[in-house]
C-alpha cells in the first residue's frame, strides 16, 4: 500500500501552512487571535507595500486566513515574507525584552544609591538623594503612599 500522490500534495500543504500559521504567530505576538492578526497584517502591509504590484498586497483577509488554516497554498513569495517579518519582530521583541532589563537594573542600582547617600547623612546628601530619587522615578522612597 503506497500514499497517493495526490495524499502527498495535501499534506505538503497543510505543513506549509502551518509554518506561515507559526511565522503569523511570531510576527503577531502574545494576544487574542484578532489581536496577533491584526498585528501581524500591519507589520507586512508596512514592511511590504506592493505599490507596483497591487494583486501582491497583504490583506488581512489573506494573513486570518493562515492563522485558521484555511489557505490552501501558500505562495513562496508570501512565505519568504512572512519569514523577514517573523525574523524582524522577534529581533525587536529580544532588543525590547534586554532594554526592559538594563532598565530595571539602573533603576535598581540608583536607587541603592540613594539609600547609601540617606544612611550616610541624609541632611548632608539631600540633593543627591532627591537627585537620585528622580531619576528612578520614586523607588525606594520613604513614606510614599500607594
């Protein structure tokens, strides 16, 4: 007993679909589904405008109907696209996600300063602290209500 061919080519499909389904995903983010299209339709409508080629543009039609698997191909063109856009977003997720933590650590150490500065002489570092204060937006700040 052999597959068919014709079994074969649905099935090459389906797997082609489910990388841009993937690639849709990546591109959209964390959210509700409507949310990650949405997303996802911007980012290639931008990123790809197709001016010249107006039967080329991304819908967003086109990109829900990967997400719901219900494209029955996916062109090479779409798929090198989807791939830039995937690539591109996640790049932007990683530099985001080490900026949120060399942020959270200047925070962090600015605000050890000032509790340095307060035990050593509060009175003598006053504009440092409140300096430092500001600059870490309130963290560690005695008596701050909230």
């Amino acid at each position: 007993m052999g597959i068919s061919p014709a079994n074969t080519e649905s099935q090459k499909h389906m797997s082609d679909v489910a990388m841009a389904r993937d690639y849709v995903r990546d591109i959209g983010g964390k959210g509700a589904a409507s949310q990650i299209i949405s997303r996802a339709f911007d980012r290639l409508a931008d990123m790809f405008p197709h001016r010249e080629e107006p039967r080329n543009r991304w819908t967003e039609r086109r990109v829900r109907s990967f997400w719901n698997r219900e494209a029955a191909v996916v062109q090479f063109r779409e798929m090198v696209e989807l791939h830039r856009a995937a690539e591109q977003a996640k790049s932007e997720r990683k530099l985001l996600e080490q900026a949120r933590k060399e942020h959270a650590a200047f925070i962090e150490k600015t605000a050890s300063l000032a509790a340095l500065l307060e035990r050593q002489d509060e009175a003598f570092h006053s504009p440092q602290i409140e300096g430092l204060r500001g600059i870490c937006g309130g963290v560690g700040r005695a008596g701050t209500e909230g």
